[in-house]
C-alpha cells in the first residue's frame, strides 16, 4: 500500500531503474540481444525484487504505467547507444499479462520507436504463455498487430504453462524462451529431456528462435548445443543482469 504510494515517485527519482541481461546465440556466443529487467532500489527498503513488487503493481492495475515508462527508458537507451556506436541489435522487455490485449500498449510503442527512430524489429515483447491463455481471440488480435507492426513477440516462460501445441502453431510470434525448470535438469536422460526435446523440435519444425533461459553451467551449454546448434543462451554462466555502464564494456570485450 505504501509501497504503491512510491512506485510513481520512483520512478521520478530513479530509484526505479533497469538492468540488461546479455543473450549469445550458439557455439559461436554470437551477442543478440538483451532483456531490460526492472529493479527497484527502494530509499528505506532497500532493493526489493520484481517478483516481489511486480505482482503487486500488477493486482493493483498499475503495471501498465510502469511498462509504459520502461519503454520510454529502452528506447530512448536504443538512441544513446546507437549514437554512441554500441552496437546493441534488439532488446527485449517484458509485457504484463492484462496489458498485452491493451490498446494503448501499441500506441506506447510506436510512438516511443517513432520519436526516437528504432525499428520496430530491434524490440521483442516478452508474454508470457498464461497472459495468452486468458483469451485467445484477444490474444491473438493483439499479437497479430504487433506482427504487422514489425515488432518481435516472444512466448516467456515456455513449458510452465498450459497451452496446447496446436495453441501455440496459430500464434504470430517470433521466438520461444524456454523456462529455466528445463534448464535445471541438465544434463539429463534422455527420458529426463524428453519433454524439453520435443519442444526444441517443435520450435525449431515452425522457426521459431529459441532462447534458453537460467544457462549456468558449460556442461548444460555443451549438452543443449548437442541438442541444437543455433540456440540462444541467456543466464548467469554467460551474463547476469547489468547495469549500462557494465553492459558496455561486456559489449566491447565480446566483439
Ligand atoms: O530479474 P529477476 O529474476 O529478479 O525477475 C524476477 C521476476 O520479475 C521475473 O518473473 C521477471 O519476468 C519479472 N520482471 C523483471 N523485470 C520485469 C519487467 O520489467 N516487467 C515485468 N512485467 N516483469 C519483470
Ligand atoms: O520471468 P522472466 O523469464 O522474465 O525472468 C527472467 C529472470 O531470470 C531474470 O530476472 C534474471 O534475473 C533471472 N535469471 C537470468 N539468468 C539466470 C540464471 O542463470 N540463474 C538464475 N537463478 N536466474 C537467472
Ligand atoms: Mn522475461
Ligand atoms: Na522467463
């Protein structure tokens, strides 16, 4: 409650702020991308985490104001980098579950890509698998205008929830984020990855990019790889969360 009194001011005072998640494609660690993340250093709190205060705003309808506001940052982000010549090719930011079938959402986008000159194609939505589950007509109105609109769409968090394979083949988007439960497991059986293969297989038959989520170890980056060669990593054993200071210089050092 008293948190929610803060959430405008922190934003107004920076104490909201983002981090950026590299992510590396394949056994070549191709750099292809980030994903903005929210953080919150809270003056008398300290850091709270999103899965803590995301939900929150979210019950109270206030995310959608807070992604409005992220948008805003990444692309005016995209414009300093590009005019930096750091050369970040698309960055992917995570849209609530009731926002994604918002009108105003689309509006949000294109004018903020508009006003500060980015294509459209260098942003990804992230949706999660259960916003979409809600209502499918809905869903997939919204989906099919960011799709015309050159937008990416990626389905987050994939294999948690309860969508149907057939579900999932008239969906427009772009690319599948494994979630990080499949990850864990590896290495594993063949039996233990039964169920991540076929999805992989499933993917990679509609072309759809695939993003590994949680990446730890290189044993897991050897077996997935194994598994499928063009796959996308994102997670601590190739970088966590940074700063954009510390993003830049992890640029540098990659290329
Ligand atoms: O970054 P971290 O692992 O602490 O995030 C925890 C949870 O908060 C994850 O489920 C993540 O998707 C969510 N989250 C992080 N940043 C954002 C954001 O900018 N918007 C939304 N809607 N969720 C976010
Ligand atoms: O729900 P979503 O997929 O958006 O959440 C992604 C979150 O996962 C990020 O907030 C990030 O902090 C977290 N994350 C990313 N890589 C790793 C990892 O390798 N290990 C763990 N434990 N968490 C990770
Ligand atoms: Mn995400
Ligand atoms: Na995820």
């Amino acid at each position: 409650q008293e948190v929610l009194r803060d959430i405008s001011k922190a934003m107004e005072e920076e104490h909201l702020h983002l981090v950026y998640q590299p992510k590396v494609k394949g056994a070549t660690t191709e750099f292809v991308g980030v994903e903005a993340l929210l953080r919150w250093d809270h003056p008398e709190l300290g850091p709270i985490s999103p899965a803590v205060f995301v939900p929150f705003l979210e019950s109270d309808g206030r995310m959608g104001e807070v992604t409005d506001w992220i948008i805003h940052k990444v692309c005016r982000q995209i414009h300093d980098w590009d005019a930096q010549g750091v050369h970040i090719p698309q960055v992917a930011i995570n849209i609530p579950g009731e926002y994604v079938t918002e009108p105003h959402l689309l509006d949000v986008l294109w004018k903020e890509t508009d006003a500060f000159r980015i294509e459209p194609s260098r942003i990804e939505l992230e949706i999660t698998e259960t916003s979409t589950a809600k209502s499918i007509t809905l869903a997939m109105t919204a989906l099919k205008r960011f799709k015309r609109y050159g937008f990416a769409v990626a389905l987050d968090d994939f294999g948690t929830g309860v969508s149907s394979l057939s579900y999932l083949q008239q969906l427009p988007i772009t690319t599948l984020k494994i979630d990080k439960s499949f990850t864990d497991v590896v290495p594993a059986s063949p039996k233990e990855c039964a169920v991540l293969n076929a999805i992989l297989n499933i993917g990679q038959s509609m072309d759809l990019k695939i993003v590994i989520e949680g990446v730890e170890t290189l044993e897991q980056v050897e077996f997935l790889l194994d598994l499928q060669p063009d796959l996308i990593f994102q997670g601590y054993y190739f970088a966590r969360p940074m700063a954009v200071d510390q993003l830049v210089k992890w640029v540098d050092k990659s290329d």
